[in-house]
C-alpha cells in the first residue's frame, strides 16, 4: 500500500499536534483521503491525538514503530523542543527518511549536528491557512537532498498551499511576512472592523465586510499579478475623491513604514530564536 500512496511521503509522522501541527494534519488529511492509516499524529497531550484522530489521523500508540517505519517525519514543535525530542528518538528512525521541519528559527545545520548521518533534512515554513490548503509554503532542502525526494515533498505541499522553493537563508523572511504576517493582517482587520463600527455597521456586519474586502482585494491582486500594487490603488482612486483622502492619511500616519517596521522585527526575532541570551 505504502508504494501506491500519492506522493511518495508517506507514511507521515506528525509530530506536535499544536496550533500548526493540526492545521498541517488538517491540510493533508483533506488533501489526501485516499492516504487514510498512512498519516499518523503524535502529541504528549492525549487530547490533541484525540482531535486530531476525529479528523482522520492514526494516533501513534507505538512512537518508536511508527518512526522507524516512515518515509517522512514532519517536525512541528516549538522552537527549542524540536532538537532535544530528535536526541530522543534518532535512533529510532528508517533509513533514507525525510525529516521536515517547520521550527521557525532553527537551522538545517543544527538539525544535522544532532542527525549526523540520519535522515534528509528540509525546513519549511507555512502558515495557519495551511489548514484550508491556501497558503505561500517556504521550502528549503538541504545541499545532497535527493531530487526524487524533493519533488515528491514539493508536490506534497502544492495540494496544501503554494511551494516557494528559498534559500534557507531567505526562510526568516517568509517566516516574519507570511507566518506572523497573518496576525499582522487580522490586526489590520480589526481596525477596518472597527471603523465600520464607528460609522455605525452592527459589529458582525462589519467584520463580514471587513473579511470579504480582504479577500477581495487578495484575489484581485493575485489575479492581476502583472500590475504593481500602486497600480491596483489608481484604479480605484480619483482626483479630490474619498480614496484620495483615505490614502493620505495612511501615507501622513506612515502606514506603509509601520508594517515594514513591524515585519523586519518579526524578522529580528526569528533569527535571535535559539539564541540563548535573546531567544524564547
Ligand atoms: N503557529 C504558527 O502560526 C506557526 C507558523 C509557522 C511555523 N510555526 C512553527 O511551528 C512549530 C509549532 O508551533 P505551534 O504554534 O503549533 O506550537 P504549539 O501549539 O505549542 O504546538 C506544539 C505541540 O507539541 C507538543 N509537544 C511539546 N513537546 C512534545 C514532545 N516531546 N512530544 C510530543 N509533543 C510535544 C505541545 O504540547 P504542550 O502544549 O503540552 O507543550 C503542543 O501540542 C513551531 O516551531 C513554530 O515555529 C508555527
């Protein structure tokens, strides 16, 4: 069965079934229905298997059988525990697995200090849309990666989201724009919700509205991916009109610096993550 599976990465071994273990879990589970009892799912917490058992993952009641058994393990726990649980459980991995980490801040070279020889090692950085299958996927694989590996992980990926293949180096990066950037986007939504708000829209009103002109403006800029982003705001603004006046205030304010600003901190911070002086 293993053989016939799509793909070629399975079985799969989710390990971390947290905000984005589940939410990967989510994606492939929809993705892949026919790799149903290849996709297992492994937390310390019970009932986040629990969950994640309801949505069509295998639980993992043998860890170190179903390890030693995959053809990809993906790593999704915090930070500073994914290289402690890999001194735990190396051992126990099959020869020639895929070892995928989305740990934002953790290197490749750290990964293969702890591996030594074990494992080819790729990191990849998605976001919490991953779980509706509709997010940019930073892909990085490590030099000696093998190429038949690497398209059946990039094909894996481009039915839960949209593969970037990166230098590790530009990682951080996605990590701060896309993976926080998320956040960032919802905190720009409360604000358009709010002043719906103030104008008088009943609040749930308003925040459909709100929803609904993001994704709107996402999709036009995604279909259009030829006119400059400037370009898109000309085409809905008139000379002395209300567009006009809107978008001078955000330029006066210095809306465009603010996010620039907060994006490169999410930046700095990514890359102090296993620092022990700066670090989480
Ligand atoms: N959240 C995002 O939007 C996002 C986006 C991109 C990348 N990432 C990366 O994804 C990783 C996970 O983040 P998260 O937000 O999903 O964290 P999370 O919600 O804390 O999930 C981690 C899960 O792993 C469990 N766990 C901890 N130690 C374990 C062990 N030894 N064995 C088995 N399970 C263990 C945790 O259980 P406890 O809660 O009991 O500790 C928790 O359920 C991080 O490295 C992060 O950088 C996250």
């Amino acid at each position: 069965m293993d053989q016939e599976a799509p793909g070629g990465v399975f079985p799969l071994v989710i390990v971390g079934l947290g905000q984005m273990g589940s939410a990967m879990a989510k994606g492939i589970v929809g993705a892949y229905p026919r790799a149903k009892g290849l996709i297992f799912g492994h937390d310390q917490d019970p009932l986040r298997v629990a969950e994640a058992e309801a949505f069509g993952l295998e639980g993992t009641k043998k860890l170190e059988e179903v390890l030693s058994r995959a053809r990809t393990i993906l790593l999704a726990l915090k930070p500073l525990q994914v290289l402690p649980w890999l001194r735990l459980y190396r051992e126990t991995f099959g020869k020639d697995v895929m070892l995928i980490s989305i740990a934002a801040g953790v290197p490749i070279k750290a990964f293969r200090e702890v591996l030594e020889e074990k494992a080819h090692v790729a990191r990849v950085m998605p976001n919490l849309a991953v779980a509706l299958r509709t997010c940019p996927v930073g892909v990085s694989c490590e030099p000696g990666f093998p190429e038949e590996k690497k398209v059946s992980l990039i094909e894996a990926l481009s039915l839960v989201g949209m593969p970037i293949e990166l230098e590790e180096g530009q990682l951080d990066a996605l990590t701060a724009l896309s993976s926080s950037g998320i956040a960032f986007v919802w905190h720009a939504l409360e604000g358009f919700a709010a002043a719906g708000v103030r104008l008088g829209l009943p609040p749930a009103l308003s925040r459909k509205v709100a929803v609904e002109t993001f994704l709107g403006a996402g999709m036009l800029a995604k279909e259009d991916e030829a006119a400059s982003l400037a370009s898109l705001k000309e085409r809905v603004t008139t000379p002395k009109g209300t567009t006009m006046e809107g978008l001078f205030v955000l330029e006066r304010l210095g809306l465009k610096g603010i996010l620039i600003e907060a994006i490169t901190s999410a930046y700095n911070r990514t890359q102090a993550m296993l620092s022990p002086q700066k670090g989480v």
